[in-house]
C-alpha cells in the first residue's frame, strides 16, 4: 500500500524514529540549559533510571516526521532528499529551542551553533548541485542574523534596554542559512525589482 507514492512501511518507521527523536528532545530540554552534553552515556543509563516520557513530544515530533514525509516523499538520489533530511534534523531542534526557550527565557548557545553547523553542511551539500544556492543560503545566514542584530541594537538606543537577546540574532542567523530557499527569494526579489521598474518599462528575467 502506497500513500503519496511512499509505501506505508516508510511512513511506520519514520514515526517510530518520531517518538524516539521526541524522548531525545525532551532528554535535550534538560541537558542544554545545564551545558551537559545531549548523546552521551548517561542518555542510556541516568536517563533509564528516572524514565519519564513526554508523550507530547514524542506524539508531535512522530506526526511531524509522518507529515514531512508525505509531503516531501522519497526520491531516487541523496541530493533529491535533502530537504526532507533537512527539516527532519531541522524540526527537533526548533521545537526543543521552543521548550527551553518558553521554561527559561534563554536559548542554549549549544543549539544555535548546531543549528549553525548543520546550515554550513547543507549549504554545501546542495551546492554539489549548483554552486548558486550554497552562496544563496550563506547570503541568507547575513541577512538573518545582520536584520535581528540590528533590531537588538536599535532597540536597546531608542529604549535602554535589550528589545531582543543576542541569542535570538544568533538563532536567527542560523535559521536563515537552512530556511533560505535560492528558488523562491529569487523569485520574490524578481518580482520586487519588476513591480519598482514597471514604470519605467524595466524588466528583470
């Protein structure tokens, strides 16, 4: 049986990884805030001693990863999946900086250089493809993180204090070289540039 042309075995195991993954984050949510590290022995051994899953978690993360799958499915080659490994890695994260983030009003630096990272290797993994959305996306790490810094700084001018953290400017930052799409900013930059030049009959390809 096939659902959006993926055998419902696929779907099965992914959300099985899902509620693997979502019990990672929970163990995640506590360990950042107290600069421990995430996979570590104790995941196996602490962890198994004061077992307390977070059904919450691990439901969303399970339907999150059914849903990215359906919706991006499985292709023939590496370069093809990449936009579903990207956000299967991409969702945990966000949803493990929202937790943390809601309880204690910090974002763990740990999380925004990971998000940092993986960005860098997608960046370059798509840029086997085309060279062009590797600088797209670094282009869109800048932009993020150069928008939100000088919100911060502007903020803390006009009004003494910090209108938004600096770990808010980092997250952003990161998310930006993941969430860049070369594709459709290049669309939208298009259509700006004709919609500014149409009187003056300019048209940009």
């Amino acid at each position: 049986m096939y659902i959006n042309d993926v055998h419902i075995a696929y779907y099965f195991i992914v959300a099985i990884l899902g509620l693997f993954v979502g019990e990672l984050v929970n163990w995640a949510n506590k360990r950042l805030p107290e600069y421990k590290k995430v996979i570590s022995r104790e995941f196996f051994t602490e962890n198994r001693l004061e077992f307390k899953p977070n059904y919450i978690l691990m439901i969303l993360t399970s339907v999150i990863y059914v849903t990215l799958l359906y919706v991006y499915g499985i292709k023939d080659t590496i370069i093809a999946n990449l936009d579903l490994v990207k956000y299967m890695i991409l969702a945990p994260m966000l949803l493990s900086v929202f937790v943390i983030d809601y309880k204690l009003q910090i974002i763990p630096n740990r999380l925004n250089l990971s998000l940092f990272e993986i960005g860098i290797i997608f960046a370059f993994l798509y840029g086997l493809s085309d060279v062009a959305i590797t600088i797209n996306m670094l282009f869109g790490m800048l932009a993020g993180g150069g928008i939100f810094l000088l919100i911060t700084l502007v903020g803390g001018l006009f009004y003494g204090k910090e209108a938004m953290g600096f770990g808010d400017v980092k997250l952003m930052g990161a998310l930006r070289i993941i969430l860049w799409t070369f594709k459709y900013n290049c669309h939208y930059i298009s259509v700006i540039l004709n919609r500014s030049n149409s009187k003056y009959n300019i048209i940009v390809d």
